[in-house]
C-alpha cells in the first residue's frame, strides 16, 4: 500500500510517500481500505518529533489519528462487520495510509448520506468534544464558552452543546470571519482571541455570572482568564496546550470559586477506554448525524500526494473546520 510516512522531524517537506506492506490485521481487527482522513494538530507535532505516536517505535512512523473506508477484511472475532462495510473511527496513528487495521470495537459505521471527506472529518472532532463536554457534566440550561470555533473541535462542542440544550454559548476566534460562520452552527455570541479580554467580554455577556463550561484548546495563555470567566462551580476541560503548557494558577480562584479544572487526551489512552469513547460517540453523535441536527464541516480537501501542503495551510491558521486527506 502507500502511505505518507515521517522519516525524520521537520517541516512538512519531510513528509514522502513510499510503498509499505499492508498493516497485519489479528483475529479481533478489520482491514480498512481507507477513502479519506483528517488532518490534526497532532500530526504537526509528531511530524516535529513533539508528540510520539503511543507503543513501540517503528521502522515506518505514518501520521494519522482517524479513518473513514470500507471494510476489506474481517478478523475470525469480529462480531457485526463484514466486508463493505463503510466505517469511521479513531487511531493512534497510522492514517495516512491507503489502509488500516483497527480494532472492531473502535470502528463505528458512517450513516447514509455522508461523503467519504465528510466522514473523514467526524471522528477525532466529534469524539473529542463529546468527551469533554461528558467529563464536563453539561446540562441543559447551562452556558459554555469554547475556544478556537474554527477548528474541528470547536465546532463540533457548539453544535453538540446545542443540541444538548446549552445556553448561552460563546467562543473566540482569531478572525471575525470564523466566529460568525460559527454562529451557523450554534455560537450566540463570540469575541477575537487576540484583541478582546474575552474573560471581561464573558463577564459583561452573562451578567458578571460568567459561564457554567469551557472548552479550552489553548491552555496556559488562556489560564487566568478561563477562570476568571468561569461562574461559580464552574468546570473547564482543556483539550490542547497551543498557548503553552505552563502558567501561574490562583488557587485563591479556584477554591472561592469551587472551580474543577479537567485534562484529557483520547491517543494515549488504554485500549478499553479508546473503545469506551467510541460507543458514547455511537450513542449520542451518531443519531444527531444521521437525522441532520448536527453536521461535519470540512474546510478543504487534499490529495495524499498532497499531504505536505495540507500540513502548511493548516499551520497557516487560515482553515474554517477540517482539513481532509483524500484517497
């Protein structure tokens, strides 16, 4: 098969196709012929030697945290799937590739009407961010403020918080043109990252109550303000660290506050609980899909000869939504 490989840390000029043996596929896995993936932060920092793809090193490193395809092979225990099946799901890495070998209990099946690059830009995205807002306990009623509404994840928290019957919901962006593409999707209102104290701004919208939740994919830039927006009993989850990873925290805040400050990661975990993620996204994404109530929203397309140039317009921040890989 071909498969985008990383063979030394770079740019994304390191980035080469080559030919590889297909992935061994056990008795409990499916053999995936993958039509498309997604491109993910992540990827940019393992291509930087920054975030080591989990388990043993390999001779042959290929980026790539999910998959949409069909079905070539079934494992002897693998129960509800046969070839021809369209699934989707989440990896360690391995992606970018014209197969893949999963575990059958980490696939999930795309409903009907989906695109293959629409497919592509749900699992990451969307388990993500029903993840979070689960460890977050969101109730209907409650308000949440998600940050960096352009991305895929953030995205996906607006519209899932909305059908969950969040409000207020509010974000930042960096442009103005993401945050009212945004309100498309969910957002009712939103302030530029870069400009704006969005903690004032937040404190200002609500009342001086601030918000019940935050999504945060920022981390230590945005520390001291999050918490300043949060209400009383607030919770926060932190999803990423691109404003860095470490910062000075007002327990003061925190304890008048009665605050909880929550970290996650999905590509690190152990197997059961990457399965666990997996059937909370079939049970409260899926259905939303299939009905139309929420949707996936891709950005561009790419050819996997492609893929170099796909890593340097995602680092140009200029993407609204998923970048996909086609092929």
């Amino acid at each position: 098969m071909r498969a985008v490989v990383i063979e030394e840390r770079g740019g994304p000029e390191v980035l080469r196709i080559i030919d590889t043996p297909d992935p061994g596929c056990g008795p409990e896995d499916l053999l995936v012929r993958v039509r498309a993936t997604a491109l993910n932060r992540a990827d940019l920092l393992q291509r930087r030697g920054l975030y080591p793809q989990p388990g043993p090193g390999s001779a042959v490193e290929i980026p790539g945290l999910e998959f949409a395809g069909e079905v070539e092979r079934a494992g002897a225990r693998c129960e509800g799937f046969k070839p021809g099946d369209r699934v989707f799901g989440i990896l360690t890495g391995g992606g970018y590739a014209e197969k893949v070998a999963v575990h059958h209990r980490l696939a999930a099946r795309v409903p009907e009407g989906l695109s293959w690059p629409q497919a592509a830009a749900i699992p990451e995205a969307f388990m993500t961010a029903a993840d979070a807002l689960e460890q977050c306990g969101l109730r209907p009623g409650e308000s949440v403020l998600v940050h960096a509404v352009g991305s895929g994840v953030g995205g996906a928290v607006i519209q899932l918080a909305a059908v969950s019957g969040a409000t207020p919901i509010v974000g930042t962006a960096r442009t103005p043109d993401k945050l009212e593409r945004a309100k498309e999707l969910g957002l009712d209102a939103g302030w530029l990252a870069d400009t704006a104290d969005f903690a004032a701004e937040v404190l200002a919208y609500t009342k001086k109550t601030g918000v019940d939740v935050i999504v945060d994919f920022v981390g230590a830039s945005y520390l001291e303000r999050n918490l300043r927006a949060l209400a009383v009993k607030g919770r926060m989850v932190v999803v990423g660290m691109l404003g860095g990873i470490n910062a000075d925290l007002s327990l003061a805040t925190l304890l008048a506050k009665r605050l909880r400050i929550i970290g996650t990661v999905l590509r690190s975990r152990p197997l059961e609980e990457r399965i666990a993620a997996t059937r909370l996204f079939e049970k409260t994404v899926i259905p939303h899909l299939a009905k139309g109530r929420i949707r996936p929203v891709v950005d561009r397309t790419f050819a996997l000869e492609q893929a170099a140039d796909a890593h340097r317009y995602m680092e140009s921040n200029a993407n609204y939504g998923k970048i996909v890989l086609a092929i």
